[in-house]
DNA sequence: TGGAATGTTCGGCT
DNA sequence: AAGCCGAACATTCC
C-alpha cells in the first residue's frame, strides 16, 4: 500500500479522529497463535510485545505526520513512556491502519488493536506480508536522518545537484530512499514517464532542462497522486477504509503491452534494481526522445 | 507450479 | 567508493 501519497492519504485521514486521543489499550491479537508467532511479532513491534504494549498504554497522541514513507505520531510524557517518545509505523507492502467499531480482528493477520478514549472506534494495524514495522523512538531520529530529502521540501536547485553528482540509472536513483524519501516503484515509473525520460538513463548525464523536467515531473505526479487518495492497486485503503483512485490515471505502471495514451507504442517491462520497471519505448528514449510527435498525434485521431 | 506483488536491508561482486 | 545484483523477510494471488 504505501508510497508517499498513500501515507501521506493515511495520515490525513488518521487526524479527525487520532489527534488527542489517549491510548487506553494495546492487543496483541496473533501473538499467541502459534509457536513462531511471538517471534513475529517481536519483529513487527522491534522488541518485546509487553514492552510496546505497556510504554504505549495511557499515552496521548500530540501529532501525526508523514515522513517519506513513514507515519510519526509524537506522543506526550505519560506513566511509561520517556519524553520526546515518537511511534514510528512503516507500513512496508502491504500494512493497513483502518478505524474500526469494534476491538476484535476484523481480518487475517491484524497484529495490534489500539483502543482509544472518547472516540467509540478502534484503530486497526493489519499487514499479510509483515514487512510493515512498528517501533517506538525517543529522540534519536538517526533512522530518519538517513534519509534524504521530501521530493516536495526540496528545491529544483538542489534536486539537480544531487542528482548530477550521481552515477545510477534514475530508476535506481529514485528508488533509493537516501536521494529522496517517499518514492516507490509505482511513483517511480510514473514520474519518469511523466518526464519522458527512459529509467536507464544516467543521472550525471542529464541536461538541466531534463533535469528540470524530472523534479517537476515528480512533484505534479505525487501532487495529482495525493489529491486522487493514492493508488490502490491491491487492497489499499485509508484509515476510513476507502480506496484510492489514482491507479486510473496510471501511464504506465501496470500497463505492459498496453498501448502508450501518448503515442500508443506498446508499454514496456523491463528490470532494474531487481524491480519491475515500466515505460514507453517510443516517448521515453535513451537519447533523444519525443521525435515522434506528429506521427503519434496522427495515430491518436484515429 | 512458478512468478510477481505498492519495501528495506544485507552480503558479495566489479 | 559507488553501483549493481540477488537473497532474505512472509503471504497472497494469478
């Protein structure tokens, strides 16, 4: 579920009935299911499960904001919990916060259920694949500082900057994290698409006018991604539990051996980074793209 | 049956 | 050093 816009659509949709809540109570639904199970989620949580449960109980929720891909909710000094503490969530593939009117597991594999004060619903944290975390700061936001800037903070300036000091094929390059944080391979191959430019190309290679063109061609595409409530292309949803529309304006993600809207050339899937990679082959050249203009305007008509 | 899926991290290689 | 690759993590879906 979670590229930038739809943590940042999770974490809109956390605040109505999030902000100022108190944590009354944690469950732990699968942690005695089976054997393996409190390993698990020792992973999910990153430590003991009673731990987590007992520092988070009686604490109250003082902000919620998105960090690239992650959901920071800061929360105020209360019985357990050390001051400055932070609950940090990454929702990995496919974790799911949803509000809920009940305090039993609504689905399989739903991890923790936060009761709340004054607020007749529960907050549900369910995740099938487990790549999703849990964890629990205080003030040491090293993580965080890992990574690099929020592709909508930074400048067109410093955006050409890094990326002409960089070697990597963009595809890469906007993958990882440490050059942006919040793009994934859906907003990756769409920016690009945007931008015209082909996933291989090299950063340090690019003129400042493509360059250009990519920074804005990843802000219009996250800004359209955000206001259309993300993609949901499995089972996304926020945490009202409704669904994301921006997968109908997809141009290429998903879209193999589909026609381009463009210039209806075939879409094409490729590997880099070890993930699926898709694009245009006619709009999004190596070397010089967009060549086919007038030929691509006259196929559309048709 | 095998492969792929919106993510991150690791070790090994060039 | 920088970049690349594959594997691992765990589960579901086609």
């Amino acid at each position: 579920m979670p590229e930038l816009p739809e943590v940042e659509t999770v974490v809109r949709s956390l605040r109505p009935q999030l902000l100022g809540r108190r944590i009354t109570a944690v469950e732990l639904p699968t942690r005695a299911m089976n054997g393996s199970s409190g390993n698990l989620l020792q992973r999910l949580l990153s430590g003991p499960p009673e731990v987590f449960q007992e520092r988070l109980c009686g604490a109250r929720v003082k902000g919620i904001r998105r960090y690239g891909k992650n959901i920071v909710m800061t929360l105020d000094r209360k019985g357990n919990l050390p001051a400055g503490s932070s609950l940090l969530i990454h929702l990995g593939m496919t974790g799911r916060l949803v509000f809920e009117h009940v305090p039993e597991p609504l689905r399989p594999h739903t991890h923790v259920i936060f009761s709340l004060d004054r607020s007749g619903c529960w907050l549900h944290f369910s995740d099938p694949r487990r790549f999703g975390k849990l964890r629990l700061m205080g003030n040491d936001f090293h993580e965080l500082n890992r990574l690099g800037p929020d592709p909508m903070e930074i400048s067109c300036d410093e955006f050409c900057r890094r990326l002409h000091s960089r070697c990597a094929r963009l595809k890469s390059l906007l993958l990882d994290q440490r050059f942006l944080r919040g793009l994934g391979n859906i907003y990756a191959d769409e920016s690009l698409a945007r931008a015209r430019l082909h996933p291989a190309a090299i950063g340090a290679r690019l003129s400042r006018r493509r360059s250009a063109a990519l920074y804005q061609a990843i802000r219009e595409v996250l800004a359209q991604a955000i206001a259309l409530g993300g993609s949901s292309i499995s089972s996304y949803v926020d945490a009202a539990g409704r669904a994301g529309w921006f997968q109908q304006a997809h141009q290429v993600y998903g879209r193999t051996g589909e026609p381009c809207f463009r210039c209806g050339a075939g879409i094409r899937r490729l590997v880099i980074a070890s993930r699926s990679t898709h694009y245009c082959p006619r709009c999004q050249r190596a070397g010089r793209p967009q060549a086919r203009e007038t030929a691509a305007r006259g196929r559309m008509a048709r």
